[in-house]
C-alpha cells in the first residue's frame, strides 16, 4: 500500500486570500463610486473638470464610512 501525504502549498493559499482581498476592495470601491455618482453627480463632475481627486476621495471615503456604520446598526 502506497501512503503519500501531500502537503498543501500555504504560498497558494496565502496569494489566493491576497488576491480575494483586492478583489473585494475593488468591489467595494467600485459600488461606491456608483453609489457616489447617482447621489452627488455634481461632487463627481467637479473633481473630473477640476482634476483635482481629493473631494472624489474623501465623498468616497465618507460614503465607504457610511456604508459600515449602517452595516455594524444591523449587527
């Protein structure tokens, strides 16, 4: 009788989880912007003619904060 044990590649295991998280952030980030140009379009159409990316950054990051604080109401 042949008994081979396989070990598991923890390399696979550790880029999957990496990859699954950026992933997931990107989601989140995408959805967000989304959401961001269907409720403040003018925030959005500003920081695109102006170049200017940090009021599109903090509306993103107000909206993700929003976003958490209203899922953790629920938990």
């Amino acid at each position: 009788m042949d008994v081979r044990i396989q070990r598991k590649s923890s390399f696979g295991g550790n880029l999957f989880s990496v990859v699954g998280i950026i992933g997931l952030l990107a989601a989140v980030i995408a959805g967000a912007t989304v959401w961001l140009l269907l409720t403040d379009p003018v925030t959005v159409a500003e920081s695109m003619d102006s170049g200017e990316v940090t009021p599109l950054v903090q509306s993103l990051a107000g909206s993700i904060y929003d976003a958490i604080v209203r899922l953790l109401k629920y938990l």
